[in-house]
C-alpha cells in the first residue's frame, strides 16, 4: 500500500504514516457523496449552514491540538498557527451567512409574468488544497460549496494530511454520512480525483497543476474554481512613508516563510529613495530569525520541503550571477531541516529566475525604476500572474491612478492587501480561473436557473 510519510521539517524526522486512498476508495467516495447529495440539497439552506457552523466551537476547542498539527506538519511558527485556527473560527458563522445572502430566491417582474432566480448545488464538488494555510484555504473552499447543497471530497496536500483530516472529522461530527468525503495522497490521488465522477473542482495551489486540472476538466466541461500563484509587486515611489512601506516589504515578504500565494515577491524603488529603502529592509530583515517554529524565537519556521529550499536556494544564486546585490543571508544554514535564513537581493535584473518565476521563501526582492509612472507600472505588470500588488505614494491622486493600472485582483495603496468583508479574493490572469469569497464567489458552487410563470 502506498503511504504519505508525514515528515517534520524542521528536524527531517518521520513521525506518521498515512495510507493513501486507492482509486477503488476514491472511486466509493465519490460514489457516497452522489448518493448523499440529493437529500442534502434538499435540506433548507439554514438547516445545512446550523450544522456547518457548528465547526466553529469545535475549531475553539481543537485549537492547541490543531495548531500543533500543523507547525510539525509544515513548519508555520507555532503563534502564527494559533492564529489561523482562532482566526477561521471567528470567521465560520460569518462566511455561512454570506454564502445564505447569496443563494436568496430573487425576483424579477416583466409584463404579465414573474421570473424567479434560484441557485442549484452542482452536484459533487472536488476539493483539492495546499498546505501553506493547511486551515484556511480548505475552508474557503468547503463552507461555500456545503453550504450551498453540494457534497465533497476533500483531498489535502501531502504535506498536511493530518491537519486535514482533523478538519474533516471535525465537520463529520455533524453532517450526514457521505456529505463531505476524505480522500488521500500525492499527485497521483489529486488526478484521480479530478478524473472522477465529479462536477466541479475547486483548488488552490501552484500555476502548473491548475494548467493541469484545466485541461482534465475540459473533457466533460467540469466546473472550476481556481486559486493559482502570484508573482505580487509593490511599487514605491520616493514620496512615500518609507520606514512604513520597508516594514511592509519586509513582513509580506517574509512571513510563513515567503509560503504565500499573495506574499510581495518583487519590489521597485523610485531610483532616489533605493539605497535608503534597502538599507531600512536590511535592517528590519535582519530580526526575522529562523528557526523551529515551537521555538519563540523564531519568526520564520522552516520551508516545507527539502525540494522547495532548493528552489529559494536557485534563485537566489541565479540573480547574483545575473548581477544582483546579495546584501543579507543567501546561505543555507548546515544541520537538519529545510531552513533559509531571511534574504535580501538588490538591482536584481528583470531576467533573473527571481523576478520571472514564483519563489515561496524568504526573499525580499530589490529592483529599481527612475520614477516615472508609466514605467513604474509597466515592470510591475511585466509577468504573466495578477494576484496583489502594493503601490505606496505619499499622492493619493497618483497611488489611486496606479492602483487602477495594476493587473492584479486586489491592489494595497499605502498598505498592504485587504478588502471590506463580503469582497470576493481575485486571481487575476494566470493567478486564477473563477474566484473565492464575497457573494459572488459563494455563487459559483451553484448553476443560476430561471422560473418564469405566467
């Protein structure tokens, strides 16, 4: 039988085994939530959001044991980790009542006849989901498409099976036999699972895999929810506060150990303020110490995998050949674990590995332009992903001109990203196919369908 080994990587050490799902398991999971959804669609949709929400005292009460999962599962800096859990907690009741606001029966009237707008579950949905916020990013993906009167099967990442399938156990607790399905593994698992008796796949994770799923789902036009990578630019002109936009640089650049879809990966400096900037990130970089994420010490835990150091540790030796400034870390300590220390690159050249392609680690990233906005603009967009981007001026009239020009799904002036609640998450371009959150995201685990009577 083939086995997930769940590996601790800050020590390299083994500490549990997990079978994975053969594709006759798959292929029972999936059959028992087909059976299982027509009846779950069928419940009113407060009745189904009741029982969801009851995941949120269960998350409360879970908290250490969830939170300890993951740091030894991926690395998260264990703080760090209690927030996610305490955060998603608070936001359970609130995204169900979200998801209740957006499949409300509307009505349209027009001559003699009266149309009403309903919204159907899809059916089954595949939820397939990564491990850099082994909490967050399943539930965005699993509150809107239960809630909605879809059934699921939930395949996390590898690298956090058991925090998965906490996640999953938890959720069992109150729902019906076969609403939510857990299945598990690598790839292999995930291509199954998308070649399988499902309606529609809902992912986040790299670029490639979801080319991948793309192209899988196009033989029965499955439908698709896609939250990709990003390649995120701040802009900095010299106007700007620049201790407070370092400190942003430095923190979006660095936390979770630069493991973030939405992290700032590439920073351009108005050419007056670029040696004064760098030397503001250099020295806040300088705090990020890494280390076991159990340890309070530490602000940065260690990558996930051997693998993914590897390709920090690439890229940050391709932009120094290619001309860059390496002017903090870019060793890789000795011992046990997947550490990088904290990095920061300056002048790094658009050609660089760096610059072109998705990092996940903590680099901070240095580049300049002359000042001039439409060339500001112009480097900030040169790439093929659209998730954030960051532009800090101390002219409201230009950071909101700016802000429009960026191609990306969610824009910071003078601050990094966040919307209002209710506003849906973005990916723009490569960085997404279909969007997650906010009413309209909720929407689409469902078909609209019209009843018009005379």
């Amino acid at each position: 039988m083939s086995m997930i080994h769940d590996v601790d990587p800050a020590t390299g050490e083994p500490f549990a085994e997990i079978p994975c799902t053969t594709p006759a398991e798959l292929a029972a999971a999936v059959a028992r939530a087909r059976a299982a959804q027509p009846a779950w669609a069928a419940m009113p949709a407060n009745e189904r959001a009741e029982l969801i929400g009851r995941l949120a005292d269960d998350l409360v009460t879970h908290t250490a044991e969830i939170a300890e999962l993951i740091t030894r599962e991926m690395g998260k800096v264990h703080k760090d980790a209690l927030g996610e859990v305490q955060g998603y907690a608070k936001n359970v009741p609130l995204e169900l009542q979200e998801v209740l606001q957006a499949i409300e029966p509307e009505r349209f009237e027009g001559g003699a006849s009266e149309t009403v707008l309903v919204r159907e579950p899809l059916g089954v949905v595949a939820a397939i989901t990564p491990w850099n916020f082994p909490v967050g990013m399943p539930l965005s993906i699993l509150i809107p498409a239960l809630a909605t009167g879809n059934t699921v099967v939930f395949k996390p990442s590898e690298h956090v099976p058991l925090v998965g399938a906490k996640l999953a156990e938890l959720l069992n607790k109150h729902l019906p036999a076969g609403v939510l399905e857990l299945v598990q593994g690598e790839g292999a698992v995930g291509a199954q699972l998308v070649d399988s008796d499902v309606d529609m796949i809902g992912f986040v994770g790299s670029r490639a895999t979801g080319q991948h799923i793309m192209t899988a789902a196009a033989r029965d036009l499955k439908r698709l929810v896609l939250e990709l990578g990003g390649k995120d630019p701040m802009v900095v002109f010299g106007d700007a506060d620049l201790d407070a936009a370092a400190e942003s640089a430095v923190r979006h650049s660095l936390r979770n150990t630069g493991q973030v879809c939405c992290a700032v990966e590439r920073v351009y400096i108005e050419d007056s303020v670029a040696d004064d900037f760098a030397a503001r990130v250099v020295a806040k970089a300088r705090d990020w110490a890494h280390g076991n994420g159990f340890e309070e010490s530490s602000k940065m835990g260690p990558l996930v995998s051997r693998e993914q150091r590897d390709k920090v540790e690439a890229q940050v030796k391709d932009a120094v050949e290619r001309g860059a400034a390496l002017l903090l870390g870019g060793t890789t300590p000795d011992g046990a674990g997947n550490f990088y220390p904290a990095t920061v690159l300056a002048n790094v050249p658009a050609d660089a590995q760096v610059v072109r392609d998705e990092t996940f680690g903590p680099v901070v990233c240095l580049s300049r332009f002359s000042g001039d906005e439409d060339e500001a603009v112009a480097q900030a967009n040169d790439t093929p992903y659209g998730l954030g981007a960051n532009v800090w001026t101390g002219d409201k009239e230009r950071g909101a001109r700016v802000a429009t020009r960026l191609k990306a799904g969610q824009v910071g002036v003078n601050r990094y990203l966040g919307g209002a609640p209710g506003t849906p998450w973005v990916g723009a371009r490569q960085s997404g196919f279909g969007f997650l959150g906010g009413i309209e995201g909720h929407r689409q685990f469902t078909t609209p369908k019209t009843i018009c009577t005379a």
